[in-house]
C-alpha cells in the first residue's frame, strides 16, 4: 500500500512540475492573440513602406547586398545575445565573406565607422557601431583568424569597458549566441534565408517575430541611400503607433535600430570606392 501511495504522489508531482514549467516556457516565448495580430499588421505597414522606395543606381543593389547581409547576422546576435552579440555577429560576417573582402581596400577598417555620424547616439544601433569600431581598432587583422572563443573574450573586455553600457555579459552565453551564428551564416544566402536559419536558434516566438519584422526592414534598406533618414524614421513611427506590448515593442524598436546601423556601418558610400 505504502509503494502505492508513494509512486502515486510521484506521478502527481511530476505532471504538476510539467504543467509549471510548461506555463512559464509559454509565458516568456508565445505571442498572445493580440500581439500576433499587431505583429502581422506591422509587417503590412513595412511591406507598404518598402514598397515606396524603388531600385536606384548607386544604392545596395545588387553587389552590395552581400554587405547588407550582414545587417542579418548583426541582428540575429541582437535578439539572441544583447549589443555584445551583435558585435561579435558583425565580426563573424565579416570573417566569413572571405572572397569580398580581398576585393576592397586594406584600409577598409578605417573608413567603415564613418556612416555612424548619422546614427542617433541615443540608441542600441550606435553603441553596437562603437563597439564593432573599438574591437576592429584593437584587434585589427588578427580577428580574422580569431576562434569563436577567442572572439567572444574579446568582445567581453570591449563591452566590459564601457560604463554606459551597465549590463553584465554573460560569456558562455555569449558563446553559445556567436558559435550559433557562426554555424548558420551563410554569405551567399539572402537577408531571409539567414533570418530563417538564425530563427531555428531559439524557442522563443517573441524573438522569432522580431527577427522576422527586422529581415522585412533589411529588406527595405536595400534600396535606401545611406544619406536618407526617412525610411527608418517611417518604420521606427509604425512600431511606435503598434498596439503591440511594450516589452516587445522596445525589443523590436532596439533590433530595428541595429538593423539601421548595420546597414549603415557595412554598406557606407566609402566600401564602394
């Protein structure tokens, strides 16, 4: 009787520790009705704003947007690991197009934080800016070879300098976030075959979204100069005007903002000398 009433109390516990755990894990990854009803009327909106701004010569089209790609990864590393992610992530991209960097200028390094003067300091796009020029200052060349370990240290002490920053990075967590993307990127994919690859990287529908909302603004910054502020203006007003949560409407707001800077910093006027 008593192994009865012992393995029947362990049952009882076992399913009410699944049923929590499995009420929080929906609480923290799943869109609610209302927000997958927002999230889907705010791609519209950016779909609509994209298609106002049509192909012209001397923008990202086409050669430059395996630059723009980048702006992929950078996000990917946003959602999945903070500015610290989005860092490395830039790193990574840039190590991987081995056969487009051998085609410009050995002073790319220098000329490639100009485009950042237009990034409002304000935001996580410019501090992900900053970050990606200090480490390519401090490390130059030899990032190039660097391990995902390697890179990701480095990427901590970067972060870990500034003050203004005020987040604790997590290293290993980090390195699971940069060897993810290291595995998944792929420089001669489209902007959405990468999302849609950095997206099998997590659980979260939140981060799934936003990803998702961040390839249709990459989307559009193909065919936007680099001097034109009024197409992230116009995609930064639709995500405001949302009814989406604003948990999740500052994720998407801060991720769109990387997406901006990123087009920025790869993709200058200076990379097509």
């Amino acid at each position: 009787m008593k192994k009865i009433i012992i393995y029947t109390l362990s049952v009882v516990f076992c399913c009410s520790s699944f049923s929590c755990s499995s009420e929080t894990q929906d609480s923290v990854s799943n869109n609610s009705s209302k927000d997958e009803i927002e999230l889907s009327k705010l791609k519209g909106q950016i779909v609509n704003i994209n298609s106002s701004y049509t192909k012209k010569e001397g923008t990202r089209m086409p050669k430059w947007l395996r630059w723009l790609i980048f702006g992929s990864a950078d996000v990917a590393g946003f959602v999945l690991g903070d500015v610290a992610g989005a860092t490395g992530a830039s790193t990574l991209a840039w190590t991987a197009t081995k056969e487009e960097k051998q085609l410009i200028n050995s002073d790319i390094v220098a000329i490639k934080m100009h485009p950042d003067i237009i990034v409002d300091s304000a935001t996580v796009g410019y501090l992900h800016n900053k970050f990606s020029k200090e480490l390519f200052d401090n490390y130059g060349n030899a990032l190039d070879t660097m391990s995902v370990s390697s890179l990701t240290n480095a990427v901590c002490k970067i972060v870990s300098r500034d003050k203004s920053y005020g987040k604790v990075v997590d290293e290993n967590e980090l390195k699971k976030v940069l060897s993810g993307i290291n595995e998944n990127f792929n420089p001669n994919a489209s902007i959405s075959e990468n999302i849609n690859k950095f997206k099998s990287l997590t659980v979260n529908n939140q981060q799934k979204s936003t990803l998702d909302l961040c390839s249709s603004v990459l989307d559009g910054l193909q065919n936007v100069d680099d001097s034109d502020t009024t197409y992230i203006a116009k995609v930064n007003k639709a995500i405001e005007q949302s009814q989406i949560n604003p948990s999740l409407k500052k994720n998407i707001t801060e991720s769109v903002s990387v997406a901006n800077a990123s087009a920025l910093l790869w993709n200058g006027d200076a990379l097509k000398k």
